[in-house]
C-alpha cells in the first residue's frame, strides 16, 4: 500500500489554511475512496490515527497549500517522531488523581 497525498482540508478540523494531507498506506476502493490506516498532514495535524475509509470530495482546492509549515515541507521527521513518542509514553503513565 503507498501514502498518497493531495492538498486539502478535513472540514472544520483544519481552519482556513489548505495542508498536504497525506493518507497512509492507502488501499483505493473505488474512485475517491481509500481504505487508510492513519491520516495526517506534512504539517503534522493528526486527523485519524486508526484505520478508516476516506472519502474525497472537490473542493476547489488549490494546486499548492497555503500553509506555510506545509510548503516548507513540514516538521523535520526527527523531531515529528520525538513528539510522537513523548505523546505515546504520556499516554502509557497511569494518571493521578
């Protein structure tokens, strides 16, 4: 399965801004329809992190985002994959109350 990546938004989720979202490891179903295992943006905006089906929609976007983080190629993946691993272990700790 590839990542595919087109530019657009997630209803309200992503404001004003059009990102690179990117859908990986995505299976196509039908035409604009893909089974995904996790859906981002370069940016790093998680949108789902479990698998689910998308659908896409024409929305009349543009042919390059106008996020700034976006076009500048996002996060470093480095540092993208340091946050995700303090998010997780956050997650894991028990919580006091």
């Amino acid at each position: 399965m590839a990542d595919v990546r087109f530019v657009g938004k997630a209803m309200d989720d992503l404001a004003d801004d059009w990102h690179w979202v990117v859908l990986r490891g995505a299976e196509e179903l039908e035409p604009r329809l893909y089974l995904t295992g996790r859906v981002d943006t370069v940016c790093g905006i998680l949108i789902s992190d479990r698998p689910r089906r998308v659908r896409l929609f024409d929305m009349g976007a543009p042919d390059t985002p106008t996020c700034p983080r976006c076009n500048a190629d996002g996060i470093p993946p480095g540092l993208l994959a340091d946050v995700r691993e303090a998010l997780e272990q956050g997650e894991r700790m028990p919580a006091e109350v």
